[in-house]
DNA sequence: GCCGTTTTCGGCCCGACTGTTTTCAGTCG
C-alpha cells in the first residue's frame, strides 16, 4: 500500500473507533498517525528499511506494526476485524449534523437502527423523541438534517462562498458597535473549497451584531443564537457562523477561527512549551487562573512574536510545516504577506507522483520564486496528476510578470481528490487554475491598493 | 495509542451552545 492509502486506513480506523467508543486519545493517535503519514516528506518503504519509522514522533510501536503491515501485506487484520463489526449505515451517519459518535451508538442500541433510511424513517414514526436523552427537538433536528444532508456536507467553493461573505463583513463593519470584524475559517485560508464561513467581530455590545447577523437576507435557518455566537444557514446549504469577543481578545479569536485545526494545536504546543496557554481567549501564563491576566496582542502579527515566529500568512497556516519554517532564521526574508516574493504552498496530496522537497525548491527557483511551504506540485507531479503542464505554467508565468518589481503572496494548488466535488464539477486542472486566477486577481488588487 | 529534566503512570486544548436535564452530556470548531 501507499502512503496515502494507508494513511486513509488509520482514518478510517479512528473513526469506527469512535462509534466503538474508544478512548478519545487513543482516536486522536490514529487521526494524527493518518496526517503525519500523509505530510510524510521521505519515502515510506525507505523509513521502514531503516527501522526509522518509530523515530518519527507521533509514531509508537503500535502504529509502527500497523504502518509496516500495511505497507508490506496490503492488509491488516485488526481493521478488517473491526470494519465488521460496524455497519456501513452507521458510518455514514456521523454526517448527520448534531449527530456524533455517542448519540448515533444510543439511536443503534435502542431502535437497532443500521442505515440512514431507518433512523429516517424511526423520525417520521416519532420513535426517537421518546428515547433517553432525546427529544422532540432532537427528532426533528436529525430529520431535517437527512433530508438536507447532500447540501449541507457539500463544501462550496470559494468564489461562491466570497459572494455571500463579503456583504456580510461589509454590513458588519457598517455596525456602530462593531469595532473591528474579519472573516476567518477556511475562507480566509483562501482553501479552494470551503465547509462554512466565520466572522470574527470585536464589539463590547453583541446584542444588536448577533441579532443583525440573523437577520441575514438569505438565510434559511437559524441554527444557533447565543449571547456572543450565532449560527446561520443559507438556502444553498452554506453556514455561517458569527462570534462576538471583546476588543482586547479580538485577534487571539481571529487567529483561532481561522485555524486550521492542526496549525492551532501546533501553536497551543509551542506557547505550553513556554509555560504559555494560548486559546482564542488569549495567551497566559500556563499556570494562570483566567485570560484577565492575558498578554495583550493587538494583531495576528504580536501573537507570532509572542511565540518567537515570524507572522504566518492566514493561506498557510495548515499545520504542514509553516511554524517550522516560521522560526528564527527559518526564512529572513519572508516576514508578512507583502514581503514575500513568491510562495509555493500546496496541500499535502501525498499522490504517488509527489516531488521531493528538493525538487520543489528547484522547481520554484527556475521560475524565479522564494520557495516556502510544503509542496508537492513539480512538473513531474503536475503530469502524474493528469494536470496539462503548459496551461499551468503560462499561468506561473502570467504571475511572474505581475510580481516582477512587486512582492506577493500565494497559496495555490491543491491537487487532492477530497477538492473535486462529487458530482466532479471541479477536475484538478481547473482547481488549479482557479486558484491561480484568483492569485493574480489578489495581486491586481495589492497593486491598487499600495501604488 | 503516545509521551516523558515533574518518565513507566496519568495526562492528552478547551469553551460555547443546545437540548435535555435539574446540573449535565454531547457536539462542534
């Protein structure tokens, strides 16, 4: 097997874990052997050759076997075994907004439920508001989540989701009580596709930004409203989530809401290993009783500093390398996003036509780029994906011409099957494309901006 | 399951919100 496939093995592996409910941290192993594996630069069969695997950290003798099993048979017992032991159905329902692992495993026991039609049909026979910890709400929740199921797990692209986020943060900053607001989440990572968009206010009155927010032309539903979050869904199955913090928290939330998941837990790692404790409260000392006590952070920009890194550009904070290479003297010259003179980002895709690091670089040096960033689109690759070479190229060239006197920044390629949509509207060329059309549409408007 | 100048046990990020409860569990991000 391949790094990739066996990567997609240990996912899966946590996750019927979690519907066996397992040890949550012996989930999180498995979930974190799975990204480890696929952000893996050396060659897998070569580590195994050497015994090397364990030295990896995050690696233990238990995932050690697996891996090397895996990689050498093809197959593991220990997954076979517990796939069996699942029902299919059952997995898919962890889809189900609101539903998790727990709740899905008492709707199993109690009703024997084994598919999405059944607890379907277990809803439209009210059958589920009578159970434990359940009720009419919860009944008509699941319900309506099955029938909205394809539009709500679908994620939207970029450009699409642009279209109903920008009105939104101008209506916000149009808020008397609003003192700063942003977007963050996957949006503001610039991801090719995005799951929801987030809005990151600063106001010391929410009240009247939360009821604005839900007031939203547009939206379909309102799924949550709090004192300082809310929660909305538009009718094309987009959600939209809006939080309120103080001023003074106001870019420790927007560091956090912008994520990713992985980036944040790298960071929260770094900041304890300085007896810090960061969260979107703030950043304390580890031992302080609350955030009152936090340092203050008046930008994304003061909260790297803090933690001894240079600022990391929102597009590149996947936790796939970027706090490495924030360190120190790790780049001198790439400071913020304006400073750079060119960055070649990539989601890690782990195909089997994956450059080497090296290769990157040289790639990247040919055209005259800095290169920064864990990538895995070389020409090589580029072919081994299917990608048409020169297309993408003119376009790199297009980009390089715009830069010629001007820095900027990018984050292009993902060339990850998860980016096609199911319905394959969207091939990996056309990813690609796209994201290189928006690039120097970003780098038109820096140009406007600055000059 | 992983990890360790608090190392072989006992942590592992943590808070908002909801719906169900009557003090909390589950989900989500």
């Amino acid at each position: 097997m391949t790094k990739r496939e066996i990567a997609d093995v240990l996912n899966d592996i946590a996750t019927l874990m979690e519907l066996k409910g397992e040890n949550p941290f012996k989930i999180r192993a498995y979930s974190n052997g799975a990204r480890k594996l696929e952000t893996l630069d050396e060659d897998l069969g070569a580590l195994i050759e050497e015994g090397a695997l364990g030295d990896i950290p995050g690696f233990g003798k238990a995932l050690v076997e697996k891996i090397e099993t895996l990689y050498r048979e093809g197959r593991l017992e220990f997954y076979d075994k517990l796939k069996e032991s699942v029902e299919p159905g059952i997995v898919l329902m962890l889809e189900i907004p609101g539903l998790g692992a727990k709740k899905i495993k008492a709707l199993h026991k109690a009703l024997g439920v084994t598919s999405i039609e059944a607890l379907q049909q277990a809803c439209e026979d009210k059958l589920v508001a009578d159970l434990k910890g359940f009720g009419k709400k919860s009944q008509e929740k699941i319900a309506e989540g099955i029938k909205n199921r394809e539009a709500y797990g679908k994620r939207h692209l970029w450009w699409r989701a642009r279209a109903v986020a920008e009105p939104i943060l101008e209506g916000l900053l149009a808020l008397p009580e609003v003192e700063k607001a942003s977007h963050a989440g996957s949006f503001r990572r610039k991801r090719e596709h995005v799951g929801d968009l987030d809005f990151i206010v600063a106001s010391s009155t929410p009240a009247p930004v939360m009821d604005w927010f839900v007031a939203q032309e547009g939206v379909k539903e309102v799924t949550a409203h709090g004192e300082t979050k809310a929660s909305v869904r538009f009718e094309s199955g987009l959600q939209a989530d809006l939080r309120v913090v103080p001023p003074k928290q106001f870019s420790f939330a927007l560091h956090h809401f912008t994520g990713s998941k992985d980036h944040n837990v790298l960071m929260r790692q770094r900041a304890l290993a300085r007896g810090l404790s960061l969260s979107e409260w703030g950043l304390k000392p580890a031992d302080a009783e609350s955030f009152e006590d936090s340092l203050e952070a008046d930008s994304e920009e003061a909260i790297f500093a803090l933690l001894d890194l240079k600022f990391v550009p929102p597009e590149l904070r996947e936790g796939l390398g970027e706090i490495e290479a924030a360190e120190g003297a790790g780049f001198p010259q790439l400071l913020k996003v304006g400073d750079l003179r060119g960055v070649f980002h990539n989601h890690t895709t782990a195909s089997d036509g994956r450059a080497s690091l090296e290769e990157m670089t040289e790639a990247a040096q040919e055209l005259g780029w800095e290169y920064w960033g864990v990538a895995d689109h070389s020409k090589a690759s580029f072919q081994a994906n299917g990608l048409n070479e020169t297309r993408v190229l003119d376009q790199l060239d297009r980009i390089e011409k715009l830069n010629a006197s001007k820095a900027y920044t990018t984050h292009i390629f993902s060339g990850n099957e998860t980016d096609i949509l199911p319905d394959g509207s969207l091939d990996l060329e056309e990813s690609v494309l796209m994201r290189l059309d928006y690039v120097v549409a970003s780098v038109h408007s820096s140009f406007s901006q600055t000059e």
